[in-house]
C-alpha cells in the first residue's frame, strides 16, 4: 500500500525541468538570493498570477509557512487559536511551536470548519482568540465566506491552511486570499509538488514583511539579497526555498488549469459507475482530487483494497498530541501557559465524518487511474 496519496503532484515533474536544473547546476548556485536565473521569482510570480495576491514567498513546507504566518501577527503566549477538529497534526503543531493553544471548532457536512460552531465556540469563550485557522482539505473549500465574516464580526485574525487546495475557488475566488494569510504545500502529495515545499501569501505589506522575517533568521532581504536586521521584530526561522525546488515548480504551475480539467473529467467518469447514495457529493469550486464514498453504504466486499483511504489520520480529537496534550518542553509549554481552561466543544458531524468518509482517489497517474475506474465499474456488480 502506498504511503502517498492520492498519486498527484510527483506524477507531473517534466522532463522538461532538466534544462533548468542543468542552470542551476551550471551556476553552482541553489542558494535563491545567490542566482542570476532567479527561479524562486519566477515562480513567485507565477504563482501571484495564479492566485491574484501581491505578496507571496516560497517556503521549505506549508508548516513553517502556518508558523509564520501565527508570529506575523505577533501573538502574546499561551492565547488561543481556534482550528477545525479535523485536518492533518501539521495545523495543530503550527500552533503549539508558536506558544500558542489550538482549540478544536466542529466541522460542517463537508469536514471542514463549521460557521455555526465557530460562532458557538467564540460566544462560549471569555477571552478573545488570537486568531482562526480554516483548512480547506482535499481540493475542496471551506465555506470560507462565512468564515471570513464571523472573524470581522469579532475582530479576530483568519488564516487559510491551503495545504491541499492549490487552486481552489469559493464562489470564484481563490481560497487563501480571503484571510490576512494564505498558506499552501507543496509536498509530494499535492496536486503542485517540489517534493517538500510551502508557499505563504499575505493580504497587506506589513503582515507580509512581519511573516517573511520569520521565515529568515528576523531580517528582511535587501534588493541584493543581503539580510538586513534594521527594522527586524524579532528572531526567527531559516526556512528559505532554493532554486532546484523552484525549477521543479514552474512548469506544473504554467498547466494547473490542465490538472483541474483532467482531474474533473476522471472524476466524473468514476462517478458514472458508482451508485449514487454512495457518493457525498463536492462543493462548488472543486479540485476533485478523490471521491468522498460512505463507509455505511459501502458493501463490506468493497473495502478489500488498498486504493481506499479515510480521514482517521486527520481525526485531531484523538491524536495522541492533543488527546493527551503532548510537548517536548519538561514543563509541558505551552499547554501549561494556556490563559484559561479550554472550552469544552461538542463535535458531533466530527465524528459522523471520521467514522464514514472512505475516500477512492482520482489520480493523474495513468495506470493508477486505470486502476481506480475498474474498482469503479466493479462497484455496479456488487
């Protein structure tokens, strides 16, 4: 069984990145501020094309770019960071290496955070959280509007964790430039990929700049490339990208519309041969890059195979971080510096969508999908 799932981003680095990992090796120089060919721009700017945000700096992982994007808003230790109670530990351990304490908000029907239960989880709260962090999973948007408009109701800061929805819409706009942050991955899984890799994109220069210095060691870089330290706020990270990465980037981002047209097309193909009541349709806007199956519909036949995945992983309820509220600190920080006790959150579509999405992916992989639509069409026999 593999372990990367479900078979997208490495499936489509070009043979037609060698020129431009052969400039880079004739340059001798990775580093991106020690280039003439500037590969991390051009990408950069490819990806403000893309995503019609000024400010964007490419980053070693979407983590890191989460983290910075936490510090950028220069958060006091121990607030609270409300996140939705399903997604990967990455959200969740973004919060804690920051100092900070991630309060887990209901999903919706989609899996995703629950506008209702946020609203519930702000009210039930004495304190005012430092910020949201809504996760768009799986090539499928949060209902990130309504999002948007609880937090300037409240005056809270939102984040987009874009990690799995690179080029994702909600009503025709893309996810990650609705809050003051968006950030993205681009690790072996994603529908983009350099093998490891993150993006972060910030809504003004001043939050932008804040982030950024967090991602090199507090300075800001000169025209030259030079750190500069003169109006730093603090200290920070070293989790700058470089060239190689870059150059494996550029081509996959010039043809993202051709993966969302390939991936729609597979996907409705699949769904062709499903029964319908087996299916939990998508939302608007979406990259379809798996089908959401029923566990309860689903004969038991069916489960034999090891294309099918579920969301137990991203289950944060019970993972062993949160559950038993793990850290590497002798003292437990940051749990131990929380500034009250955490509000109890009833979770009740969380653990309808743990316990019944299987998803069955819709991979760019030839053979992969060849693989995929014969279990498709099996599906009509069972």
């Amino acid at each position: 069984m593999s372990y990367f799932r479900p078979y997208l981003g490495n499936i489509r680095i070009a043979d037609n990145v060698k020129s431009r990992l052969q400039t880079v090796l004739d340059n001798k120089a990775v580093f991106r501020y020690a280039t003439e060919s500037q590969y991390c721009r051009q990408a950069e700017r490819l990806l403000q094309n893309i995503l019609h945000s000024q400010h964007t700096i490419l980053l070693t992982n979407g983590t890191v770019a989460l983290k910075a994007a936490l510090l950028g808003l220069r958060p006091k230790i121990g607030q609270w960071v409300l996140i939705p109670s399903i997604s990967f530990i990455a959200t969740a351990n973004a919060v804690l290496s920051c100092g900070l304490i991630p309060v887990l908000v209901d999903v919706d029907d989609n899996g995703m955070m629950s506008p209702g239960a946020l609203s519930k989880t702000i009210n039930q709260m004495d304190t005012k959280p430092l910020a949201v962090i809504a996760v768009h999973l799986e090539g499928a948007a949060a209902s990130i509007a309504e999002i948007t408009q609880i937090c300037l109701q409240h005056k809270m800061h939102l984040i987009e964790d874009c990690a799995q929805a690179m080029g994702v819409k909600y009503q025709n706009q893309f996810v990650g430039t609705f809050g003051e942050y968006g950030c993205f991955s681009f690790q072996a899984n994603k529908l983009i990929s350099s093998g490891e890799g993150g993006l972060l994109i910030a809504k003004n220069n001043s939050l932008f700049v804040n982030a950024c210095m967090m991602t090199d060691h507090g300075a800001e870089r000169t025209a030259e490339g030079y750190p500069d330290w003169s109006k730093s706020i603090g200290f920070g990270d070293n989790n700058k990208f470089n060239e190689i990465q870059a150059a494996l980037l550029i081509n996959q981002l010039e043809n993202i519309e051709q993966y969302r047209a390939l991936l729609t097309e597979r996907y409705q193909e699949i769904l062709k041969y499903l029964p319908a009541d087996w299916v939990t349709p998508r939302p608007e806007g979406t990259i379809p890059v798996s089908v959401w199956l029923k566990r309860s519909k689903l004969p038991k036949n069916r489960f034999n195979t090891a294309l099918l995945y579920d969301w137990q992983a991203w289950d944060l309820a019970n993972h062993p971080i949160i559950k038993n509220q793990l850290s590497p600190y002798a003292d437990r920080f940051p749990w131990s510096r929380q500034e009250s006790p955490l509000p109890v959150s009833t979770l009740e579509n969380h653990d309808i969508i743990v316990r019944e999405r299987i998803c069955l992916p819709v991979p760019i992989d030839n053979t992969i999908y060849e693989n995929v639509l014969q279990w498709a069409m099996e599906g009509n026999l069972s």
